[in-house]
C-alpha cells in the first residue's frame, strides 16, 4: 500500500498516483515516465522475448524504433516505469497512469 505525500510536492504526488494505480509499495520509485511512444513497440519486445537464443544485450541492441511513427497517450496520462531493488536485484515494472 502506497502512503500518501505529506506536502504539496508534485514529485511526489506523481511517484504516489503510479503507486497506487500500479498497485505498488512504497519502495518502488518513478525511473522514467513519457507521455508518447513508438508505434508497435510492445511487438518488437515480444518477439525479442521470445527469441531464446539472445541475451538481454541483444535484445537491448535489436530493439530499434528510429523509424517508428509516434503514439501520444491522451492528455493526463502517462507510460511509467518503477523500479525497486529487490532480493535478486533490480525489479521493474510498467504500466499506464492517469493523472486529472
């Protein structure tokens, strides 16, 4: 459960709203937020995914979207990406939010 900011910091009313929309404690932290992204992208990831023969590094090399048209999210809403530092490392999690 995600514990509400005790002062007027939009920072932290952001990092709380993705909290709570994500369903996420209050170790986990905004690591990069967009309002677009490339066309097609949640394709790309999955077909790198399923490719067992790459490492993550040539998944990571391979994922190219230059030439991708852009989405715009609608207004008031957000792609996020929270991080925390779990028992076996890093851990990420994305998802969309909405922000009024």
């Amino acid at each position: 459960m995600a514990t509400q900011p005790l002062f007027d910091d939009l920072w932290s009313e952001f990092e709380y709203a993705a909290r709570v929309q994500l369903d996420l404690t209050d170790e986990w932290k905004v690591k990069a937020s967009a309002t677009r992204f490339p066309a097609g992208i949640e394709s790309m990831i999955d077909a790198l995914e399923a490719d067992r023969t790459l490492t993550d590094e040539d998944r990571w090399n391979a994922l190219t979207t230059f030439d991708s048209p852009m989405v715009d999210l609608p207004k008031g809403s957000f792609l996020v990406t929270m991080y925390r530092e779990g028992k076996r490392g890093p851990e990420e999690k994305a998802g969309i939010i909405s922000i009024r």
